[in-house]
C-alpha cells in the first residue's frame, strides 16, 4: 500500500495535510524527523501512517492519558490493533496488554512516559521488533516550555539502551527556538528532517478586549451564541469556580474544570463537554492538552496566560474543523500582576524567571497593540512573512479610529530620561500627572521639569499610554517582577520629531471610578492565591504587591 492509500483507505481522508507527507516519507525513508505543526494541524497521522507501512510495533509517547484512550478507541474501530499503557489501567490488565505487544498483536503503542523506566517494559522492548518511536509533545523534554515533564528525560535513556537504535520522530506544536534546540538535543534526534508549517490558522478570529466589564462581556456573548461549543480559560481555580457557578445560575450548560477536582469529577466534566452534554468548559490551563473536539466555536482567555505561546495553544483549541471560530482574550492590568506575582512565587531560577516576564510581556504587547493581531502572533513563532493586515482580527476589522499621540509619547520619555530611567511605570504616571504622593515628593521627584505637565490625563491614562510605547517599542521594560521603564534606540525618533505615534481611541479608559474597589479585590484575590502556593510547597510568609498602593494598603491589613 502506498501512504496515499493508507490515508484514504483507513482513514477516510482524501488529501494530505501540509507537512505530513514529508514527515511520513522521512521516517520510511529511516530518518529521524521533527514536526512542527501548529494545534490540530495533524501530527498524529505522521506516526500512524507510517506504523501501518513499517514491520513490526511502533511505541508512541504521549504524556496525555485521556489522548491515549480516544486515539486507541478510533484506531481499533477502523481496524488497526493498537493498545495504550498507563496508570488507569491493573496490573491485571497491563500484563494482557504485555503480553499480546510480546506476540506482535498491535501496531501501535500507546505509553506515558513513566512506563520507560520499567524493567519489564524496557526488556519488552529489547525483544520485539521495535522500528520506530514517536514522541508527541516532545517539547514537554525542555524546561523552557510551559509544559516540562521530568520524566520525558527518561526517553533518551531508553532509546539509548535498546538493541537496535529505532527511527524517532518527535511532533510538537511549540515553535520558539529555544524549546526546538532543546527538543533535538536532549532526544538525541540524529541529523532530523525538520519541517515547520505554518502557523496561522485562517479560519480563527483573533480579538482583544481591553477595559470591558468582563461578567457581562461574558454573558453578552454567550447569549449571542447560544448553543455553541466553547471554552472559557481563567487563571485562577476561584475564578472558574466563580465564573463557572454564575454561567450555571443563569441557566448556562457549563461544566467545570481544575486541577483541584478529583480525577472523577474532572473526567466526567470533561466527557460531558466533549458529547455536547455541556456546551461551556469553563477550565483552568489544566484543560485541554490533546483534546480533539471538532466544534468548538470559541475560546475565551478571562485571564492572560503566561506567554503566547500558551495562549496561541490554547486559543487553537478552537476550530479544529476549520470553521470560522473566534479567540478573545479579556485583558487587564490586574492579570498581569497577578501573572507576574505567579511567576515571582513558582520561579526561583532567576534566569528562567527573566525568561518568564519576558514572553508574559510579549503578550501584554500583543494586548496594547492597534496592528493586525495574526501579524503579532505570527511574528512570534517568526512567521510574519503574512501580508499586513489579515481582515480576520479585532485590529484589522474593527476599523479603529485612531489618534496621534506624538506630544504625549514625546513628554513620557523624556520624563523617563529626567528620571534617570530607574524607576517603574507608576511612578512616571504620577511625576507627569503632577501628584502628591509621598514616596515621589521624599525622591525629591517633584522639582524635575517634567513634574505635573500631563495634568489633564488621569495617572491610569498616563500609564496605558506607557504600556502602548512599550508595545510599540518606544519603550522597554526591565524583564523583572517590578520593570523599570527604559528608553530604547527607538525613543530618539519620536523626540526628534521624526516619528510620528498613535493609538486606538478605544483604548483609552473612560474614568478612575473604581479603581480602588479592583485593588480591595486583587489584594484578597493575591492573599488567597498565596496561600495556596504555600499549602503546595514552601514559600517565604511575605506578599510582595506590585503596585506601591497596595503595598501601603496590605500595612494596614491583618
Ligand atoms: P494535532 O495533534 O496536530 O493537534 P491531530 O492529529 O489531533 O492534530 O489532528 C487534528 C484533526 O485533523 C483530527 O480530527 C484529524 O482527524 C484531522 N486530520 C488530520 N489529518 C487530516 C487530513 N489529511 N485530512 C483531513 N483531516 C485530517
Ligand atoms: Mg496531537
Ligand atoms: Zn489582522
């Protein structure tokens, strides 16, 4: 049979998939290989056309349980032998399952990770004809991922120790260079062909909503779409509790989804979201790895996630049927505190944590940005080759009205460069806006010349403002918990007056009503965050708060 007609034959599809013919030949051909493929652009049928054509048994590695299950359930249906091993099944079982791999009854499979360091399974493998490996999520091997998986290092041990090196092809949706490099080095992968396709997924509407109320953004655009499958992402177990109970007290089908629910109660969220019992999955990031559901219409990010990276992983659960789906992320400033204090408690390699703020800064910027939105993501994975404008996002369609803000940027900098660019973003705010706030008046702030000369912005205008110069390069923040804000080789454009700089008018906040009101909540919502970091491991009894306000504000709290 040629690959062609395995395609069609097995799996009922007439065409090939950009990449996957060329990732097939080279593992026939004996080569190791590394897919690069964006989610649900069809990694799985690089391994599994290729294990119908080879001799033998192919092991794939997957650390997704739930994938194992699915993907062994449709292979077995349309009639290719395959079978998983992992921890949800006996020893009972298992040795079935061992004992019929020992007999070459299957074509496929399936095991987590862990299984490698068995002795029986590694000697197993000794002794059967063992052609090809293939590791999916291969980035979870590198710790610069959102994903690391210590037990992944267990993959080149096993290779390595086996009788006859077998063909590895190693399949992931990550494309940043540091995870690649890590991928084929810490594998092992021997001079791989390498294809990356593209990343854009056209079919999906990308959306950006800044400074909206985000309960009733929510509702509003549930009611619009009624009956339609989708995911809500929250950053928090609270939250999704929260936004989860309220959508159900509206008469919402929404399920629930965290790490903090047992194994049952999530595996019945998540069968109940995948027959369209429920048509909301209201879920932390802990939701969705290897999840094929063809329909979901959208993907709504409550919170922003850590890096694009993640939020384009995630995102890209939407629309694997390649019908028109929407991806909006809900932004605010307060997220990215909380994002950044996250970071601050979970990462105390200081390098790997600069590394943190850093692609969570890449999204901020995505956030603040007025240019086509596929163009940022595309940029990111370096694919920006796309035309401009893409005609499917928020940036490019809404048409947005915008406005010059050269005289403002000019002053911004240059009271940044009067401060000698060593202090934070709310500080700068508040010498431009003039204010009284002790901590500037002990700097001696007041007397620079740039003191009170933007009084007709409020301090939280001023600051927006600083976070659009940055997203567009003006400015640059120090890559910590509390970034000073830098000038950058792009700054003396705008004060020489040879550059001109823009914003959406709809970013611009309409009033400070409630400002403290979000603080009040933030600091219960941090408080409570850290203690649960410090019930799961040892942390330091102090809060740092990121914003001077609520520092003075946690003084005065039990
Ligand atoms: P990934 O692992 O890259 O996220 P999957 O392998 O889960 O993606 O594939 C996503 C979806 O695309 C699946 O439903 C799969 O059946 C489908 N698919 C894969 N290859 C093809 C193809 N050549 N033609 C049509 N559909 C395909
Ligand atoms: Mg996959
Ligand atoms: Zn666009």
């Amino acid at each position: 049979m040629t690959t062609y007609e395995v395609l069609k034959e097995y799996f009922g599809y007439h065409s090939f998939r950009v990449g996957q013919e060329g990732l097939i030949h080279g593992i026939l051909e004996g080569e190791d290989v590394l897919g690069i493929m964006p989610t649900s652009g069809g990694k799985s049928l690089c391994y599994q056309i290729p294990s119908l054509l080879m001799k033998g048994t192919t092991l794939v590695i997957s650390p997704l349980i739930s994938l194992m299950k699915d993907q062994v359930d449709t292979l077995t249906e349309i009639g290719i032998p395959a079978a998983y091993i992992n921890s949800t099944l006996s020893d009972q079982e298992i040795k079935i399952i061992l004992n019929n791999i020992q007999d070459g009854k299957y074509r496929l499979v399936y095991v987590a990770p862990e299984r490698l360091k068995s002795y029986d399974f590694f000697h197993l493998a000794s002794h059967i004809e063992l052609p090809f490996i293939a590791v999916d999520e291969a980035h979870c091997i590198s710790q610069w991922g959102h994903d690391f998986r210590p037990s992944y290092k267990e993959i080149p041990k096993f290779i390595k120790n086996l009788n006859h090196r077998p063909v590895v092809a190693a399949f992931t949706a990550t494309a940043t260079p540091e995870i690649i490099e890590d991928i084929k080095h810490l594998l092992h992968l021997q001079s791989p062909k390498e294809i990356i396709t593209s990343f854009d997924r056209p079919n999906l509407f990308f959306q950006v909503e800044r400074e909206v109320d985000k309960k009733t953004f929510v509702i509003d655009y549930i009611k619009k779409h009624k009956d339609q499958s989708g995911i809500i992402y929250c950053s928090t177990r609270k939250e999704v509790e929260g936004l989860g109970t309220l959508l159900q007290n509206k008469g919402y089908g929404a399920s629930i989804y965290h790490g903090g629910m047992t194994k049952e109660e999530r595996e019945r969220a998540q069968e109940s979201f995948l027959y369209d019992e429920t048509s909301i999955m209201v879920a932390t990031n802990a939701f969705g790895m290897g999840i094929d559901k063809s329909n979901v219409r959208f993907v709504l990010h409550y919170n922003i996630p850590q890096s694009m990276e993640a939020y384009y992983q995630e995102a890209g659960r939407a629309g694997r049927d390649g019908e028109k789906s929407d991806c909006i992320l809900l932004f605010s400033p307060q997220d990215v505190i909380k994002q950044k204090f996250l970071i601050q408690e979970s990462q105390p390699d200081p390098d790997r944590a600069t590394a943190s703020y850093k692609n969570l800064q890449y999204l901020v910027d995505y956030c603040y940005t007025h240019h086509c939105l596929r163009h940022k993501i595309l940029d990111y994975f370096g694919q920006s080759e796309l035309q401009e404008n893409c005609n499917n996002c928020s940036s490019c369609l809404e048409d947005k009205k915008l406005k010059e803000i050269t005289i403002e940027a000019q002053k911004i900098l240059s009271c940044v460069y009067r401060m000698k660019q060593q202090y934070g973003s709310t500080l700068v705010a508040q010498v431009l806006k003039g204010s009284k706030n002790k901590k500037l008046l002990n700097f001696g702030l007041n007397r620079l010349s740039t003191y009170g000369i933007m009084p007709n912005y409020t301090e939280k205008e001023i600051r927006l403002m600083i976070s659009i110069l940055v997203s567009q390069g003006y400015l640059a923040l120090t890559q910590s918990q509390f970034p000073v804000v830098r000038l950058t080789s792009s700054s003396g454009a705008v004060l020489k007056n040879e550059e001109k700089v823009y914003m959406a008018i709809d970013t611009v906040p309409e009033s400070q009503s409630g400002h403290e009101e979000v603080h009040k909540d933030l600091f219960e919502e941090l408080r409570s965050l850290r203690k649960n970091l410090s019930q799961e491991k040892n942390v330091p009894p102090y809060i740092i708060f990121a914003d001077s306000s609520l520092r003075e504000m946690a003084t005065t709290l039990p």
